[in-house]
C-alpha cells in the first residue's frame, strides 16, 4: 500500500447456501465452496455482485497479512486459524521482490522465505488467498519491496521500459512458479484472485503505463495464472478498469479493485450503491465487476517519533480504530456493494531486520485486529460477527439498492438493500452521532411492510457505530421474518438448527419467526419474552443483550427445534461455528476453536483458552464423547441440547521469565582508528551510476548500492591531504528518515550528523540529503596525510508511490570536500557482507561486529569484559553487549514474549536488537516510540538456550545503553500450534570475516 482444502470442511463454520434453495427446504451442513481437492480443479469467476466459486457465490471478507513480517512459518499457521476462527473465509498476501532476490537471477523461496508453505497452510486453514506479489508493492518496505540490486541498474522502473521489464519478467517468472502451484483452478490450492502491480496511478492513460500494465497481463497469464486479475486502485479513480489496456477475450477474468483509507474522525464514505453515481461494482467506473475493496485501513502505519499517533504508538491507532469503526465503515462497504472485501492490515507483523522503508519504525503492528504478539483484539469481534453473518446468510451476498427507508425518532443513516429472488430485505442503520440513538423501522416483510421493533422501547443504535436489521432470512427449515439484531449464523443439524444473533451489550433485541401451528419456547438462559400470534403466524423473542441468552423453540410446524442464541459482543467471541463429518458444529467457551473432526461417537476439538473457560457444545446426535487438544472431557447433556464439560478448561499456567543478567562488553569501531587495515575493502573508483541522484563534478561515485552493499550501515576510509590550514570537512549524504552519519579525523571524533524525527508521516516522504560540517580540530590541521572515517547509518531506500524511481536516490556518502574542495582521494567503502542463507541480506548490515559475528550464537565473547550496566558515558561509535538466557515455557503454551528497553529519553543512542543471531529490530532511544518488541517463537527457543547481542550506537553527547533490559509477556494460551525453530546458523557454522 501506499501511504497511502483440504480442511475447509472442518473449519469453514456455518453453510453459504444457494439463493435458489426454498426458505423450508432441509439444507445440507456445509455448502460453502472448497479449494479443489488435488487432481480436481475448480472454477473461479464473478459478476456484478460477487465472486462465484464452484458455482457458487462467495463474498470473500479477508485480511491482508505479510508471511515476511512473521519469520517463522510455523506460526503463520497460527494467524491463519486465528484469522478463520474469527469469520474470515480469505487471506491477502504481498510478496516482497527484494526478501527473496538477494541479487539478480537469484531467488529463494526456502525457510523463512517458503512462500508455497504460506500458501498450502492457508488451503490447510480454510482461507481463500489474494496473491499480490507486485513487481511493486509499496508496502512501507524497503524501496517499496524493489531489490536493493534494482535501484542500480538502468532503465525507468514502474514503466514499459525494456531493461526494468527483463528483471520484472525473471520475478514474475520465479514467484508465480510458486503461486501456480497453489492456485484454485487446478485442484493444487486456494489463490482465487491475483493482483497486477499496485496502486499505480502513473501514466493512466498513455502508452508507457497502457504498456506496462498489458506487458504485466500477458506475462502472468503466460506463466499460467489463469485466476481473475485485478489492480488495485489508489482510491476510486476509475484507473486500469476492465478494458483499459489489452484484455481481449478476458470477460469474467479481469475486474477493478481500489483501495480507501478514510479518517476514522470522519464519515465513512459511500463507494458504490449509495454513493455518486450509484452503479455497482463499488465504483461507477466497472459496473459489471462486483465490488473490490482491496485494501480497507484496519489501522494505520506510525512514523519515527510516534507522530501520527501522539507518541503513543499501535495502542492509539488500535483505539482509534476500534471495533465500532470496523463495524461504522465496513458495513458501510457491504451496504454499497463490496464483496470483495480485505482489511489491510489484520495482522500486521514486525518489519525485522532491515525490511522498514524509512517511514516506519520495527514494529507494524498498525493496530490490526490481531496484534503483534498474535493477540486477537476486540477489533476481531465484528469481524467474526460479520464474516460468519455472510457465510451463514446467502441474501447477503447479492443485494440491489431498495427504496429509500427513514428512521423514526432519531437522526439515524438508513441504508436499505433487498436480495432479489429471495424476498429478503436488509437495512443497515448508521449512527454518526456522539450520542446512542433510538428509532423504530419501517421494514418490507412477505407479511407486508411492518414497524420494528414491534415491542415498546425501540431500535438502539450505539453512537459512532453501526447495526443491522434483516426481514425473511432462510433459517435452513424454518425462515426469520425479521431481526432487530445482526443475524451471526446459523446452523442445521440432524436434530437442532441453531441461530445466533450478536450485538452491544444492552442492545433490545427482536427476532421474529414465521411459524404454522403453535410453538412451544422456552427460556433456558437470561431473560426473554415470547410472543406467539396465532392470526400471523409469528413467534416473537425479545430480549435484552446480557451474556449469551437461550431459547429453544419446538413445533410450530416444523419437527425439528430450533436453539436461538442471542449474544453481546463478549459471548459472540466465543461463540464458534464449524463442521465435523458433515455435521454442524457450536462450540462456546474457548477463545478460539481450531478444529473439529468426528470419529463416531467422539468429537475432537482443537483450539486456545487464554483463562480457564467453560466449554459446550453442540454436535450430530450420535457425539457422545468430547475431546480437547488431546485430552478427555467430561461432559454431561444440556437443556439445550447440548454437552457441557463438567469442569472448565485450563487456561495456561503462569509464565516464568528470567532476569537478563551476566552481560559482556565489547567496544567497537575500529575502523575509525588510522592503523585499520582497509586493503580489502571496495574502491571508490566509478565515475558514473543509474541513481536519481548526480554525482558531484570531480568525485567518484560514492553512493552505497553502486558498490553492492545495499542494506544497513556502511562505512567510509580515505586519506585527505592537508596544507596545514585545514578547517572543515563537509560530508553530504542521503540517508531516509532518521538516518545518520558521524565521522573520525585520525581517529578523533568529528561529530554525529542526525536526520529530524519528522512531524508526522507524510513528512517521511523524500531523499533526506544533507550535508554536515565538521571543524577539524586546530591540533590535528598539520601538513600531510590524515585518515577520515566515515559511518553512514542509511534507514533504507525510499519507496517509488509515484512511480518516479524515488527508490534511486542515492544511500550513503554522496559527496565530501575540505575547506571547499572535493576530497579527491581514492576513497574506500565497506558494508554488510550479504549476510547467511538462512536470515538473507536484510538482517545484517556493514557495523564491524556484523562482521566479524559478535551477533551470532556461540561467539566466544569470553573474552569480554563484564558489565554490570549496558550504559557507558559519552563515547561515538558503536558498543555491543551479550548475554545468554535460558527458557522453560511448558509444552502446551503458546507465551508471546518480547524484549523492552527503557532509558532517559534525553540521551541519544539506538540500538540493534539480535536474538539468536537474527536482527529483531532498531531502538532509537530519544525518538521511539517503540520500545518493546516481539521475539517470535522459532527465532526464540522456549525451550532452551537464546543469545541476545545488542549493538549501540551513539553520537557521543550523552551516556549511551539502555538503563533497563527485560523480557516481557506479552501473551500467552494454553493450546497453540505445533513449533519448529527456525534455522539459526551459529558463529562456528558461519565464522565470518571482519573484512
């Protein structure tokens, strides 16, 4: 963005049904469309309305989540089930170019780089997949996913230019390798829709970008992706629609995608049905494509110095954002026609290593639904309500705009849909107010049009929120004649149908039911009245939203019962719809249900308690035993219908973390002293480059990437000669924001020159170019030769949004000159090494310790000298500290734990982050506002022995070293997924040069 299969039967909750099936027809338990089976193949296109899949519409309410954000796949399976526990039924992926091409014509799609493991765990989990691997990708990554390779080569990227298509055609060639193997279509996986470029809002109407963009469609087709194609434009421009370059014979195959970040503080805006215009297909640019919402902000990203968010970093973004915006503007989005519906992002990750463009810090948590540490959030909640409400409720998924319908007694948005075929009706109603509102509805039912709620007290719409009322809804065997509350789901089962309705807690609910003869229901749970109206043929339930309420209702024309749960927004979150053998599957309790799957009269589940929780069940009458992730429990029939284990279900037990004590201490940088041998290093002896940025008239090329070293920091050597009036050394160099450079004059410190924290992160956007002026020191100015040193901290290439090669601009020393005059001496430049197969180029940079491996597991740091304090007095350069830690996390817990660092916000340093040799992140201690960060489990052995190596570097002005290290835990559930320790190549596996 810019700133801008086989299991699905076990896990795909309640049935999509056909529209056509009539409202008292037996339905099957799961209906919902699967990725084919292997050998199988499937059919994926759409119309105005939606997807269809096998046949069969499918609204796809996904999440954007990054596998390179996550460095250890054993734990995208976590997320994936997290997601699809909580109502999604897709995942939205970016590929990133650059974390898998160190250079070019290589590519690694291995380890942490497993991009077909990502996608065959999401078959695995039930999740459809929107591949979206660029060439671009913005991202707030690193040149905007571009290699750092690409920013030295020729030719304009973003365009049809032939150089940049060569290199783009060797990605797309490697990476839809991959993805073809995992598409719908051919039986192999779940990728239902692939994305060309991103957000690219350049050359719309000439023949570079018609070009380029057709260059792209041939070439992915070419490679076999034979699933519909979209872009995914920068807000809703009508850009690259079907038809605007070379797509003939593509009906049905290519449709129109935007993207929509709108303040939270405002409206939430119209898109497509209700908006200018009114056509379908979320734009009135493509009407006859379904609505495509391919990145809907579920946060927002943070700058350097916490700036859009007060300093007060993912929390406030969280809290602005928060469940009531999800529910105000994504169900505004479904009520203008997107089916097509991703949140971007839902888990955002950690941008570890080098990853980050400048614009962010290590974190990108971007207050998403389920948090850094793997949390689900309460922002998951609606997004269970909802993404179960589609898959549940088929009137949902192709709805027409309706007669306007007007609220009484209060100012309250009414947006009112009807699903042909069906009869049934749906109204959104939107409260923008600071204030809950309450109105009664005018609402079109088979019985004619009637007032709802039909019992005193009226609607409630909660301020700053959102709400949904239905009419004549399929309930399976019986039908709804309508509802006061968001219908959630609903099940049919060999002997009960379930329903469940959600809202706020307080929340007056209505449901309706048309009925035939005389009903009997009865209150099991909470407190409820039922109505029943022999002359209309209706039992009413009212009842208020406390908890989870029961009614059971019996007869009324139909043989089978039917439970009705009526649940607030707590008890929704443990309220879980699945399948075991083709039968239904409710489970309340636990805070996520994995799996179900039947054996007779056993049923096995699956799942995380994050405390002890109660657990019950609904299932085929023949389940008469019930286990939990592994283990026996003891269960007895309830009222409703149901098992209920007699005893709760552990939570995890506490988690112990150690203190971090038995420190060792190592100053570094010496290549700032005169005496440092930099014979091997790179000379600085080109007079030309492809940057965007000109070489200064009588120097050589200094700029970082022309020399390979594209990632992290690089240092500078070179002999000046002075006549003995030396007076200033200027030294210009372009960095990304927060970049810094600080220089040595035989060996004696000049002075840090630091980019500004910006004022908010529209101001991250640029070159960062300066140039800094150091005096030499009066005693130092004699005649001769002296040796300047030079570091360079670069925070990685800018993106290209504008399609400008703003990632080009050079990174590094630019330019240098004494009193004036350029420093024409040969210059030499040393950076990262390129790091180990295992981490890629991302993690390391060219610090003296990367080097030489003080960040690597079994370096003999005995050596050292011990330190009771990891703060050292003013000093320039770098300082690396090391210690060992050992952890004992039973078995059975999934513990999220991190690393904080506290200190004086007054003293300027940063530091590197190492866990087990891989870069975990950068601290800036004066400007934040990060300072716990996320250890993921694989990286961090929970069992066992962990390294930690911090790398500090400090201008020298003020006491350096955070004044407190600790872990922290940030999570942890009883359950989780099964670990495999991501591979961590030690010093004696690697043993590195400090070249």
């Amino acid at each position: 963005m810019d700133l801008s299969r086989r299991a699905f039967g076990a896990l795909t909750g309640s049935a999509l049904l056909s529209l056509a099936l009539p409202a008292g027809a037996a339905m099957a338990a799961d209906a919902v469309p699967r990725p084919a089976r292997p050998g199988a193949g499937g059919t994926v296109t759409f119309d105005a309305y939606s997807m269809i899949i096998d046949g069969v519409r499918v609204p796809l309410w996904s999440g954007e989540v990054h596998p390179f954000r996550l460095p250890s796949p054993s734990l995208w399976r976590d997320v994936l089930e997290k997601m699809r526990g909580n109502g999604y039924n897709a995942v939205s992926i970016y590929a990133s170019w650059n974390y898998h091409s160190p250079a070019p014509g290589q590519y690694d799609f291995s380890g942490v780089r497993d991009l077909g493991l990502f996608l065959r765990m999401a078959a695995d989990a039930g999740l459809y997949v929107i591949a979206r691997p660029g060439p671009y990708i913005n991202a707030e990554v690193d040149a905007g996913g571009y290699p750092g390779w690409l920013a030295t080569t020729p030719g304009r990227a973003r365009s049809n230019d032939p150089t940049y298509l060569g290199h783009v055609d060797e990605w797309l060639t490697a990476v839809n390798a991959v993805i073809a193997q995992h598409l719908h279509t051919d039986g192999g996986g779940s990728v239902v829709l692939y994305q060309l470029e991103n957000e690219y809002a350049s050359h719309t109407a000439d023949a570079v970008g018609q070009g380029y963009m057709a260059h792209l469609y041939a070439k992915v087709r070419a490679d076999g992706i034979d699933v519909p194609l979209f872009h995914n434009d920068k807000g809703r421009n009508g850009y690259w629609i079907p038809g605007s370059f070379d797509t003939a014979g593509e009906q049905g195959r290519y449709l129109y995608g935007f993207d929509g970040y709108p303040s939270p503080t405002g409206l939430p805006p119209d898109w497509g049905y209700f908006g200018s215009g009114g056509a379908k297909g979320g734009s009135t640019a493509s009407p006859s494509t379904p609505g495509l919402m391919a990145e809907f902000g579920g946060g927002w990203f943070d700058p350097w110095g916490g700036a859009e968010f007060a300093g007060k970093g993912y929390a406030e973004s969280r809290r602005t954002r928060d469940a009531a915006y999800e529910r105000r503007f994504y169900l505004t989005n479904l009520a203008n026609g997107v089916k097509i519906h991703n949140v971007y992002m839902t888990f955002g990750g950690t941008s570890w290593g080098w990853l980050p463009a400048p614009v962010v810090y290590t974190s990108y948590d971007y207050g998403a639904a389920i948090d850094e540490a793997r949390n689900a959030t309460s922002k998951v909640v609606p997004m269970r309500q909802t993404g179960s409400m589609l898959a549940s409720f088929p009137e949902f998924s192709a709805l027409d705009r309706a007669a306007d319908t007007v609220a009484a007694g209060s100012a309250v948005r009414v947006y009112h849909l009807t699903a042909d075929g069906s009869g049934a009706h749906v109204y959104f109603l939107r409260n923008d107010a600071s204030a809950d509102a309450t109105c009664t509805l005018p609402v079109v039912t088979a019985a004619g049009t009637v007032t709802v709620p039909a019992a005193p007290g009226g609607l409630r719409v909660v301020a700053k929120d959102m709400a949904v009322v239905a009419t004549e809804l399929s309930l399976g065997r019986r039908t709804l004649r309508w509802t006061t509350v968001q219908p959630m789901l609903r099940t049919t089962g060999e002997r009960l149908d379930v329903t469940a309705f959600a809202g706020r807690p307080g929340d007056p609910a209505e449901a309706v039911l048309a009925v035939s003869a005389p009903p009997t229901a009865t209150v099991l749970d909470g407190t409820a009245d039922t109505v029943y109206d022999a002359s209309a043929g209706t039992l009413r339930i009212n009842t208020v939203l406390d908890g989870l309420t029961r009614v059971l209702v019996e007869g009324g024309g139909t043989a089978t019962p039917m439970l009705f749960l009526f649940a607030d927004d707590g008890a929704s979150a443990v309220l879980s719809s699945l399948t075991a053998d083709g039968e239904p599957v409710v489970v309340t309790g636990p805070a996520l249900v994995r799996s179900a799957e039947r054996e007779g009269a056993v049923l096995r589940l699956t799942g995380d308690t994050t405390q002890d929780s109660p657990l019950e069940v609904w299932a085929a009458p023949a389940v008469r035993e019930v286990f939990w992730n592994g283990r026996h429990v003891a269960v007895a029939p309830t009222a409703s219908g149901g098992l209920q284990a007699r005893e709760p279900l552990a939570g995890p037990p506490a988690v112990d973390l150690p203190a971090l004590t038995g420190w060792r201490y190592a100053p570094e940088n010496p290549e700032s002293e005169p005496a440092f041998d930099d014979s091997a290093w790179r000379a600085c002896d080109l007079t030309a480059s492809a940057s965007t940025t000109p070489v200064p008239a009588g120097t050589p090329v200094l700029f970082a990437d022309d020399y390979g070293f594209h990632y992290g920091d690089v240092w500078y050597r070179a002999q000046v000669e002075s006549d003995g009036t030396a007076a200033t050394l200027n030294l210009s160099y372009s960095s990304g924001t927060q970049g810094m450079l600080m220089a040595w004059w035989d060996g004696r410190p000049l002075g840090t020159h630091r980019q500004p924290v910006p004022a908010k992160s529209q101001d991250t956007q640029g070159t960062w170019a300066a140039t800094a002026a150091f005096p030499v020191p009066g005693d130092l100015a004699a005649a001769g030769s002296h040796t300047v040193a030079v570091l360079v901290r670069r925070m990685a290439h800018e993106e290209d949004g504008g399609a400008n090669d703003a990632f080009k601009s050079a990174r590094g020393l630019t330019a240098a000159n004494l009193d004036g005059t350029p420093v024409a001496s040969a210059w030499r430049i040393q950076g990262g090494t390129g790091g180990d197969a295992a981490r890629g180029p991302l993690n390391t940079g060219g610090l003296y310790g990367e080097r030489a491996g003080w960040h690597l597991p079994g370096f003999p740091d005995r050596d050292w000298a011990s330190a009771d304090t990891l703060q050292a007095g003013p000093r320039q350069g770098v300082s690396w500290y090391r210690t060992q830690f050992r952890l004992d996390i039973d078995r059975g817990v999934d513990a999220s734990v991190g690393l904080t660092l506290d200190d004086d916000p007054a003293h300027a340093y940063r530091v590197q982050i190492f866990v087990n040799g891989w870069n975990m992140g950068q601290y800036i201690n004066d400007a934040g506002p990060q300072h716990t960060f996320v250890l993921p489990n694989g990286i961090l052995r929970p069992r066992g022995s962990n390294t930690l190596a911090l790398a500090v570097l400090a201008d020298g002005t003020t006491p350096a070293g955070p004044a407190g290290v600790s872990l922290a835990l940030l999570g942890s559930a009883a359950g989780g997924v099964p670990l495999t320790l991501v591979d961590a190549p030690g010093y004696t596996d690697l043993r590195p040069s400090a070249g």
